[in-house]
C-alpha cells in the first residue's frame, strides 16, 4: 500500500518543552477542530476525491469543497463545519475517524502538523508549537527549564517545512547572532520583564535604522554596543523614570479585545471571555463599559497581577520567548521594528485580559486559569491574519507606532 504522505526525520533544535508535548486527544478540555476553517493540501484533496470507504466517502463528497479563488497547493480545498455545532464533521467521541479508518498519512499538512511550526534555516531544522492547543501551552509556560533549548530528532512533511533564506542581505551566521542576543535579552537576569521588553525596542529600531543606512556590515558592532549596555546596568538607569499608563493601556487594548469578544462554539473560550469582559466592568447585558469602569476595572487587576503570577512565574517570559522563537525574531515582516510592534501588542493584550480576570473579589485565577487564558488569546488573536492587520492599522494611525509612546504600554 502506497503512502501519500511520507515523513522524514532530522535533528532539530527546540525548545525542551517541544519534546514533552503529545496530543491528547479525547481529553482535551478545547478541540483544536472547533470553530476554525481547516485547509486541505491539494495532494490530501485529490487523495479524497478517491476514497471509496463507505462511510467515509460520502462524507468527504458533503464536507470537503474547493476555495473558490486564490486557491494554493497548501489550501486548494476545505472542510465545512457542521452549522449546528461548528465541529468538524470528522470528530466521533473526541478522535478523528479520517486517522482511525484511512490513517494518519490521509490527514491533511495542517492537521498532521498543528500545533508545531517547522522550519529549516541554513541547514538546521528548527520546531516550536503554537500555544492555541492548550497541552502545548501548559508544557511551556508552567515548567522553569521549559525554554532550554536542546537537540532532538523530528519527524516532518517535507511539505510543511517553512524554508528560511538569508533576510536584508544578512548571512545566516549573523542573523542568528541577532537571535541569540534577543532570546537573550528576554532572559536577562536583573531586569524586569517590561525592561527587557524596552530594550529590545531600542535594539529593533536600531537594527531597523542600521540596516537600512549601513547594511549588515554594521550588525556586529551594533549588537557589541548592545551587549555592553545590558552587562554595564545602563538599561535600568535610563529606564527607572518611566511610569505605567494604565490609562492609554486599557484604552488603546480594550479596543482590540472587543474586536474579538463575541461567543463562540467553545465553552472554555466563553468562559474566559466572560470573565475577562466582567473583570474589565462591562455590562453583562449590553456589554458596554464607560471609559472610566474600564480603566478602574484594568488599574485593580493589573495592581493585583503580581501576586496571581506567583502560581506561574514564567507565564509572560515564556510566552514571549515562544513567540520569538516560532516567529524567527525579529525578522518576520518588512523590518524588525515592525515585527517588534507585533510582539508589543500581544504582550499589551495578553496583560489586559490577564489583568481583568485578577480584578475580582475573590480568589485570584490559579496557575491553570492562566494558561487557559493564553491558550484562548492564542487561538483568537494569533490566528487571525486580519486581526494582524488591524492592530498594524490602529498602531500606525494613531501614532502609537513610535518607540517613545510604546513605552507608554510596557510598564504596569
């Protein structure tokens, strides 16, 4: 029997958390085949087309229709949710019975691979996971060692491997030097989490600026510079000035959460959303809130943050070093500042409705209330490409694009 989709292994570097990962399945508190469009490859479509399994067949004959514009070899097709439940027609009790009854080379790339990205970058392969899934969001941010990077062997689609050629003209020796140095940063003991956060700014504008006067011939002596002023303390003296805005932060991220605060098919999502909208002083009616509930309402949650993160330490860090790690940071986007404004808001975002769900009169959500909320602003947010856009749009119009008011959003 043919395989149709056939996998290849190779040593990889990843973070630690990537090798404790497995799906589980049924037990699962949020599906990942709710609610979501899932793309199929034309190989898997074609694959269909041909499946004369009894029960199946028909199925994939209802189910599974071509786009209709813009249709590309990674999404020429897609599965229809049933309209009722927005379930995948494809899930009984919990499992896949396209894995169950053709095996697991007849799922399509996207869901073979969800929730790991891959990619191979000068000849090194590379894997994180996006924290959408919530086993995946657990295994990296409630364990210390969860960002220690190690090698392991990866199975992969040769299909679903992001490849990675040089960016800016810069070798790929460099490019991870610049890395390095940013994960680094995001680790760098005796800064707090919003200072690191402004540095990488500096750096990013500055990379921005140097690339575009200079080229990468200047890079070396650019990130020398910027070794030097973390390891000299000068990050905290040009930073103890700065005051939280707890004003422009509720605002300016208040707007992009309601972007997205409407029901979904998900209990767990509803959930969090609810929370986050009363803990944010909404009505729960209406659903509207006054401008100076909703800065009350961030202000108590954001005072009271602190002492909920005690029960997961590392959540925000490593959250952020994930992002940066399966993003290739900082260069996804046109420069690195702009791929530095994209984390910005998240972590802007992120804090707010983390904040809300603090502003309560009783307990403080616990370790797994806080990786819950990651994972539901993850698979909200993250994997709107519109929502991208959005955020870009409101940044640049109103002048918040600017490293100068972005400060305005770090600290809390």
């Amino acid at each position: 029997m043919n395989t149709l989709h056939r996998t290849r292994t190779h040593p990889a570097l990843l973070p630690r958390y990537v090798t404790r990962f497995n799906c589980i399945g049924a037990d699962c508190e949020d599906s990942c085949c709710t609610g979501w469009s899932i793309s199929i490859d034309k190989k898997t479509f074609d694959a269909y087309c041909q499946v004369q399994h009894p029960d199946l067949a028909p199925r994939l004959a209802q189910y599974v229709k071509r786009e209709e514009s813009q249709a590309t070899e990674a999404n020429y097709a897609r599965i229809e949710l049933k309209p009722e439940t927005d379930e995948c027609p494809f899930i009984e009790n919990h499992l896949c019975c396209i894995q169950r009854d053709l095996g697991e080379d007849h799922l399509s790339d996207i869901c073979f691979s969800y929730p790991r990205y891959s990619r191979n970058f000068g000849g090194q392969h590379e894997q994180a996971l996006t924290l959408s899934c919530p086993e995946a969001a657990r295994q990296a941010l409630l364990h210390p060692d969860a960002f220690d990077f190690v090698e392991a062997t990866i199975s992969v689609r040769e299909d679903t491997v992001s490849q990675v050629a040089s960016i800016h003209g810069m070798p790929p020796d460099l490019m991870n030097e610049v890395r390095i140095f940013c994960l680094q940063l995001m680790r760098a003991e005796g800064l707090e989490l919003w200072q690191r956060l402004a540095v990488l700014g500096v750096f990013c504008e500055s990379l921005t600026t140097t690339l575009a006067k200079e080229g990468p011939s200047a890079v070396p002596a650019l990130l020398q510079g910027f070794v030097a002023m973390v390891e000299g303390g000068m990050v905290t003296d040009a930073l103890v000035n700065l005051q939280p805005n707890h004003q422009i932060q509720a605002g300016v991220f208040s707007v992009l959460w309601k972007s997205k605060a409407s029901k979904t098919a998900s209990p767990v999502q509803n959930k969090v959303a609810e929370a986050i909208a009363k803990g944010l002083g909404a009505d729960p009616v209406t659903g509207e809130v006054s401008a100076e509930q909703l800065v009350d309402g961030y202000s108590r949650g954001i005072s009271r943050l602190p002492a909920a993160l005690q029960a997961a330490p590392w959540l925000l860090e490593h959250y952020i070093l994930n992002e940066m790690f399966r993003e290739f940071f900082p260069f996804e986007g046109a420069a690195p500042y702009e791929h530095y404004l994209k984390i910005v808001s998240r972590f802007g975002l992120l804090r707010l409705m983390l904040a809300a769900q603090c502003n309560t009169e009783g307990m403080l959500p616990d370790a797994a209330a806080l990786v819950q909320t990651v994972h539901v602003f993850c698979r909200r947010f993250q994997h709107d490409s519109h929502f991208a856009i959005s955020v870009n749009t409101l940044f640049k119009n109103t002048g918040w694009s600017k490293l100068e008011n972005v400060y305005s959003f770090l600290r809390s």
